[in-house]
C-alpha cells in the first residue's frame, strides 16, 4: 500500500515538473531593457591656480650672506726714520756752494715731518726722514768714501747730491754702482747723464740748455745792431769747462756771434792777465766763463785793473753766492749767472722758504738752496708714490715724477735730465735780479754794463 502511495506521490511530482517546463517553454522571451553607453569620464582637471597679484614692490632676492673678508695681514714694523744722506763740499773751493745746498735739504726735511714725515703705504703709516751730511771738504775721493759709508752704515734709501760738477762726477759713479736713487743739482755737467745712469735724476739746467740759451736770451732782450757779437769764451780745463766752452762756441756761430777769443785755464787758477788782454785786443764784448773761487774774483779784479769791461758777462759759479757783491762791491755788479733758481719766482712753497731762510741768515734763501728743496720735495713724493722702501721702487717712482716743486714744474727725461726752467739773474746794485724768463723778470736786463771807472 505504502509503495502504491509512494509511486503516485512520484507520478505527481514528475508531471507538475513537466508542466512548469512547458510553461516556461511557451512564454514570450522578455526584451532586453537598452543600457545607455557609459561615457569615458572626463579627465580631471586640475583645481585652477589661483592668481597671485604680484606686490607693487618688486620682492627684493635676500641678500647672499657674504663670506668673512680674509683678516688684513699686520703691517710689517715700521722703522723709525727713512734715512737718506748727503756727501756735500761746506768747505774748500766748492764750499760756498755747498753751503748754499745744505741749508735747502735741511729745511724741506724739517717741513716734511713737521708734518708728520712720509706715508708710506708698506708700513700702513708715516715715517719721518732722517738726513744725515758729511762735509767732502771739496775732494771727490773723500765725497766717494762719504757715500759708501752712508750706503753700509746708514743704510740710506736715497742720496741727496754734494755741488759742482766735479764732484758729481765722483759721486754719480757710487750711486749707479750700490743702485741708491741720486738727486742732485749744482751741477750743468751733461755728460754725466751720457753714460747710462739708471739711479741718477737732476732737475738743473744742463750745459746742453744753457749753451743754446745764452744767445736766446740776449737776441731776445738786445735789439739787433746793439748786441755784443764779439764773445771772448775764458774755459777752464775740466770737465764742464770744455763741454760747456764747445758749446757756447757752437751756438754763438748759429746765432751770428764770432768768437774772437777762445782761452783755457787750469782749474783754480789766479792769473788771466794774458787772457784779458788778448780779449781787449781782439775787442770782445761778451764774456763766458765758469770760474769757481777764489778764480771768479781775481778774473774780474784783473779786469779792473786792466781796464777791460765787457758788455755783458755771463760768470756762472763764483758770482753765485752773497758774499760776491760784499767782495766785489760795484765791480761785481752787472754779471749775469745760470743758477737754476732765485727766490723771487712765483711757485708755490717759495716765500715759506724765504721766511724761514730769512729767520735764519737774514736774507732770502739763496740761489741753490731753492733747488735743494726741491730735490727732496722730490723724493717724498717718490717714496708715497712707490708705497714701500725698496730703493728700485723708490728709483722707478723718481723717473715718473711730474709735480709742482719751489722750482716749478719738475719732469725727468729718459737720461734723468730735468725739464726745468733756465733762469738768468744778474747782479744790479749789490742784489740779484731776475731777468729772464719775462714772466718771473724782477728788474730788464742792464745793458751795456757801465765801464768799471765810470760805476
């Protein structure tokens, strides 16, 4: 029974099963409900910048942090005085230009420190000079000695020069051979500065300038038909005498002069009897000589006594100093010089210098003394220029100078020659005057000079 049951339950489940299938089977298929395509998403943008207003001031860049300066090294020990040295004749026959010289370089030192000395930029501070002079007693071997002794004692940076060409040629010699820098004037002697000197510097009329000078000045100051044509030329035997002899002797041709007389003399020498009465007959009007003393003052009292006057006279040397007119008197008048210098010329720092002269010897300085100072105005202006000690340096700065100095502008040549003006003074009345050049003239030129019988 239960089995019969059993397979009827079966018989049931089968045929619903049937019929669910067959129901399915009929129905409609459903439709497919359409999908909207799916767009490809936007690519994201990125978020907008936001515009920044640029501020009315430029943003200035912060400063780069600079990094610390090197220590400046200390500056080496400064010595306590920059010593320079001279080698001057206060005594013999050059002493009374030597006398002239030393005062000139005494009181410029003075000037300089009383200023507090020389910058010198090595030492980071001014140094003041110190000079030390020896007297040469007018010998050139003891001026040689004097030299070398300053150069291995004092250890001088720099050589301030003696007077007279003579004794610079002695000297010039040392400074070239220890290679010491050499100012030096009272001396006209160009042939020094023919032989290659590289240390040697002269701000001085040359020979080479006075010769061709001579005539310039007196066709420029005597009217044609009245000037002295007729020279009588007394040259002494050395160095300077035949270099400056020859060529007054050349530039008197070039100009329309004769020589009538062309004498020597020996050096120091007191007896022109025969010279003076050769240019007496020979009618010269011009005389030219170099004389030192005591030559320079027996040459004209012979001239006195032999009653010969020139016309005009250019003695360079003897007449140079104050104590020609205290001698001479008014026989001493009316010579002319090429001294380098008086102290009516207008340059800056010349009446201080007189004033100080004058407190001292009660007169203005002296002829030499104005190129003395200028030699060591020189030199300071070498030394701060250079920066340091070194005498090359020191040498080299010189060779470059260009400056105002008491005796004008003061340049050097290649030769160390100087481009300095040539004054002509002329004794008038027991006091120097200057007659050329016209700029600077303190008094016309005298001329012709008086005969001696009628002053």
């Amino acid at each position: 029974m239960m089995n019969k049951r059993y397979l009827n339950w079966v018989v049931r489940a089968l045929s619903l099963v049937v019929l669910v299938a067959i129901v399915v089977a009929c129905a409609p298929a459903p439709t497919a409900t359409p999908v909207p395509p799916t767009k490809a998403p936007e690519p994201t943008k990125p978020p907008a910048a936001t515009p920044t207003t640029a501020p009315a001031t430029p943003t200035t860049a912060p400063t780069a942090t600079k990094p610390p300066e090197p220590t400046k090294p200390a500056a080496p020990p400064a010595p306590a005085y920059i010593e320079i040295g001279a080698s001057i004749p206060l005594t013999g026959r050059f002493g009374s230009l030597g006398q002239q010289v030393r005062p000139g370089y005494a009181y410029a030192v003075k000037d300089i420190n009383d200023a507090g000395g020389i910058y010198v930029k090595e030492y980071d501070k001014k140094i003041p000079l110190r000079l030390t002079v020896y007297d040469d007693e007018s010998d050139p071997t003891k001026a040689v000695s004097r030299l070398e002794t300053l150069f291995t004692e004092q250890k001088v940076v720099a050589y301030l020069g003696g007077a007279a060409s003579d004794m610079h040629v002695a000297t010039t010699a040392i400074a070239e051979k220890n290679k010491v820098p050499y100012l030096g004037i009272a001396f006209a002697l160009h042939a020094i500065h023919k032989k290659g000197y590289k240390y040697v510097f002269s701000p001085f009329p040359k020979s080479v300038q006075q010769g061709p000078d001579t005539f310039t000045i007196l066709n420029a100051l005597i009217p044609e038909g009245q000037r002295p044509l007729k020279v009588a030329i007394f040259q002494e035997k050395s160095d300077w005498g035949v270099e400056q002899g020859t060529l007054w002797k050349e530039h008197a041709a070039k100009n329309g002069y004769t020589v009538v007389v062309h004498e020597e003399y020996t050096v120091g020498s007191t007896n022109f009897v025969d010279l003076i009465n050769k240019a007496k007959a020979a009618g010269a009007e011009t005389l030219l000589a170099l004389p030192s003393q005591p030559s320079g003052e027996a040459m004209f009292k012979q001239m006195v006594e032999l009653g010969w006057t020139p016309k005009f006279s250019l003695i360079i040397r003897a007449p140079e100093h104050v104590s020609w007119s205290t001698n001479m008197g008014k026989n001493g008048d009316y010579v002319t010089i090429f001294p380098g210098w008086h102290n009516a010329m207008k340059f800056p720092g010349v009446d201080k210098l007189n004033a100080a002269y004058q407190a001292e010897f009660k007169r203005p300085a002296d002829l030499l003394t104005g190129p003395a100072y200028a030699c060591v105005q020189i030199l300071a202006n070498a030394i701060e220029r250079a920066g340091t000690l070194d005498r090359d340096k020191i040498r080299d700065a010189i060779a470059t100078t260009n400056m105002m100095t008491v005796v004008g502008p003061v340049t050097f040549n290649p030769d160390g020659t100087g481009k300095v003006l040539n004054p002509m003074v002329q004794w008038q009345s027991g006091k120097l005057e200057i007659v050329w050049p016209l700029e600077h003239a303190t008094a016309k030129l005298v001329y012709p000079a008086p005969p001696f019988d009628k002053r």
